[in-house]
C-alpha cells in the first residue's frame, strides 16, 4: 500500500501492514532504510584513513557517501561520511536521531533550524566538531575550493529498529525546545564543569581541545567528555604520551574511535589466549570500531608524537548507568570489572608493541606504568 508521504516525494516511507504482524515486526527497517537509501554500504571496524575511503554517490547529502555499518545486529549507532562537493550543498533535512559530526577534511557551514525560528548559522574547518539537535532542520554547504568530507556518528540503527517507521523518524514535527531554543550563538559557547566534562554544541577543532588528567585507563592519558546539544550519547575524546598504550578492557558495542592525530594501532579480541586477534593500524583520520560485546581492545601509540582520539560511544538508550561508578570498562577484572590491569596482561601484548615502535625510532616509556603497577 503507497502513503501519502510516498506519493509527495518518494523518498520517505511511512509504513502499513499488509501481511502477518510477524512479517513486520521481523523486518529490519535500518537494512531496508539502506537500501532505499541507495547508499553504499560498507562492512568492516577498522579503516587506516577515513579521509581516503572510496565513497559511492549520495546526492541527497551533497555529494558523495557511504555507511559504515559492521555485520552485528544489535549495533546502536553507525557512521555516515560525507563529502560535499566543492561549491554543493546537502538537502535540507531532519530526524529523529542523534548525530554528532566531525569534519574530517575542508571547510564549510550550516544552516540550523526549527520550523519557525530563525536558523543559527555557523562555519566549520577540518578538526571541527559539532551536533545536530534532535530533529532541528539543517543543511551544509562546502564553502571552500576543495572537497569537505565529514563522519557523522548516528543512533539511526536502534531509533528506526524500534520504531518501525520512517515516516516517524524523518518526518516528524515534533521540537525539543530544551534542546535546541533557537537561542543566538548556540554554536559558539563552550563551558567545563565537572573538571573532565565540556558543555559546547561546537568545537572549533578538536584535535586542540583541553584534555585532564585521567588515570583510571593508565599510562598518563588525559580525556575530556563532550555534552552536546543535550544529546544522550557523549562522545569523549583522549590523548596518550609518546611510548605509551592502554589498559585492555571490553564494554557494550558501537564506540567509533576517530583518531585526531598521531601513529598507532589497536589490538582486539575476544578469546583468552588471544588466537582471534587482529591488528588495527592508524593514522590521522582512521578509525576503529568495537564490533560486539566480548570484544576486548587495547590502543597503542607507536609513533613520536602524542596521539589523540575522539570516541563516539552509542549511549545509554534510556538505561540508568550500571553501579560502580557508571563504568565497569575502568573496574579491574579483579576486582569483577571489563579491565586488564598491565601486570595480568598476555606477554605478546608488550612484545607487539615493542615491534611496532622500534619500525617508527620510538621508545617505550611502559617500564615506569608497568613497574608503578606491580
Ligand atoms: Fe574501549
């Protein structure tokens, strides 16, 4: 049966049932939104350099597109690149999901608004980050001589597979005016509270944004948390000194790890003796995704400067934080958590890294964290 949203324009879909509820309520609207989409679809959770990836046609965005979205069915949230082409522009559009972006490469501005208020313009350059409010209107435009590609972390897999119904997610009236009030400057202030929080709905770059002390991961790293456009889903970003990794541990799926600058690799795995590990390596401008829940991963800086990564996690959907601290990933696996703490790691795990810095002339500085520990 056609809708009448159909019949407007074709492109967004409310739904009818026409056969068995159980043929409804088994269909999966997100794969069906892709494929309506026309969009290349791109399966994997590692990717050296998000700025190089081989991207099909997306008109509607403004140019060219694909999803990232790995084979793993209870995913929360998948990532959209974008490039507008130099001089285009993306259609205008709105949602009912979160998307938090960051522009990987060239420059250019956006227009955003709720039906009746007046749009909040702002411009925006390679390191910039920034939310769209819940279903506020909006549209991008590359202002520059280059191509403007940018990665937009979104909740559009869990929204539509709960759901059921395009029509609902991308064509709904509904404002969320504690959100988004129309309110000048929306996309220029900046504040911290709460000594490792920053509230700002834009970042002018990233890759420079204050970071603090944060030791409950080890190895000196510093870390801030983002709360954007009162998004449920807070994106972090951290840094690691030079000769230096993380302490392995697990958590839910769907954290996409945008590396911001430096050298490294990741390692993930799932069984005990490590047999099913792969190894991530990046640069400036790629990303690693956590695939499933047993994934356990760990992040190296093989490089000679610091390195620095933003992770879009998928947020809490609505669910009260568990007990300990809102984070079993941070609690020792002695003490019941998702961690390994440095002195019950797998020997291979140093051995890996030593490897690794030695083809880039950089010293290990883990003897004093895994001396600290012991
Ligand atoms: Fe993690």
């Amino acid at each position: 049966m056609t809708t009448q949203a159909q019949k407007q324009d074709g492109m967004i879909h409310g739904e009818q049932v026409d056969g068995p509820m159980e043929d409804y309520i088994n269909r999966d609207f997100y794969e069906e939104w892709q494929q309506c989409e026309g969009v290349k679809v791109i399966r994997d959770f590692a990717f050296e350099d998000l700025r190089t990836l081989e991207l099909g046609p997306w008109a509607r965005k403004g140019g060219r597109g694909a999803v990232i979205n790995i084979p793993n069915d209870v995913l929360k949230n998948d990532a959209h690149v974008i490039e507008i082409s130099s001089g285009g522009k993306s259609e205008p559009e709105r949602h009912l999901y979160e998307e938090t972006v960051y522009v990987l490469s060239g420059r250019g501005a956006s227009k955003v608004w709720y039906e009746g208020q007046e749009p909040e313009t702002f411009e925006w350059q390679a390191g910039s980050m920034f939310a769209i409010p819940l279903n506020a209107w909006y549209q991008h435009f590359n202002t520059g001589n280059q191509p403007a590609r940018y990665i937009g972390v979104t909740t559009l897999p869990s929204l539509l597979r709960f759901f059921k119904d395009r029509e609902f997610i991308f064509n709904n009236p509904c404002k969320f005016p504690a959100r988004f009030g129309g309110e000048a400057e929306y996309f220029a202030k900046a504040k911290r509270y709460n000594r490792r929080v920053w509230e700002t709905n834009f970042i002018p770059n990233a890759p420079d944004l204050g970071l603090f002390a944060y030791s409950e991961r080890g190895a000196g790293g510093i870390n801030a948390v983002l709360e954007m456009a009162g998004n449920s889903t807070r994106p972090a970003i951290s840094e690691f000194p030079v000769g230096t990794y993380k302490k392995a541990h697990k958590h839910g799926p769907g954290a996409h790890l945008v590396i911001l600058s430096g050298t490294g690799f990741s390692l993930l795995w799932t069984k005990e003796d490590m047999s099913d590990l792969r190894k991530c390596e990046w640069r400036e401008g790629g990303m690693v995704i956590v695939p499933n829940d047993d994934c356990i991963h760990q992040h190296f800086n093989s490089g000679p400067t610091r390195a620095r990564y933003l992770a879009f996690h998928p947020g809490h959907m609505g669910m009260r934080k568990p007990k300990h601290g809102g984070n079993l990933s941070n609690v020792s696996k002695k003490k019941g958590g998702w961690q390994i703490e440095y002195e019950d790691q797998n020997p291979l795990v140093n051995e890996i890294f030593e490897a690794e810095l030695a083809k880039h002339g950089a010293q290990s500085r883990m003897h004093e964290y895994l001396k600290k520990e012991t």
